[in-house]
C-alpha cells in the first residue's frame, strides 16, 4: 500500500493551510493513487505485472 495522505490530511494541517477537512481527505486519496501510479510505471518497467487498485472511479 503507497500512502500519500499524509501530506493533506489531518485537522491540524487542514487548519493550518485553511483547506476544509472533507478536501484535505479526497486529495490525500488522490495523493495516494498518484504515489501508486507512479510506482506501477517503474515497475512495469521491469517486466512485472502491476495493478493499481482504487474505489475512486477513474477512466
């Protein structure tokens, strides 16, 4: 599992950067794909098979 939500969430950081909390979760989770997107290309990349797996629906 590829963390990212970190980097937005949590009251103390929401508060401080003035973004609502609800915002703060859904770009942590964004943020979290991103890491496991870019994860996948490099290990694609060396012959593995890779599958990134999310309950946000994306094309």
């Amino acid at each position: 599992v590829v963390g990212g939500g970190n980097i937005f969430r949590g009251l103390a950081g929401a508060q401080a950067n003035g973004t609502d909390r609800t915002t703060g979760d859904n770009m942590g989770m964004l943020a979290t794909v991103i890491n496991g997107l870019a994860l996948m290309d490099r290990l694609e990349k060396h012959g593995l098979d890779v599958r990134v797996m999310t309950a946000i629906p994306m094309d």
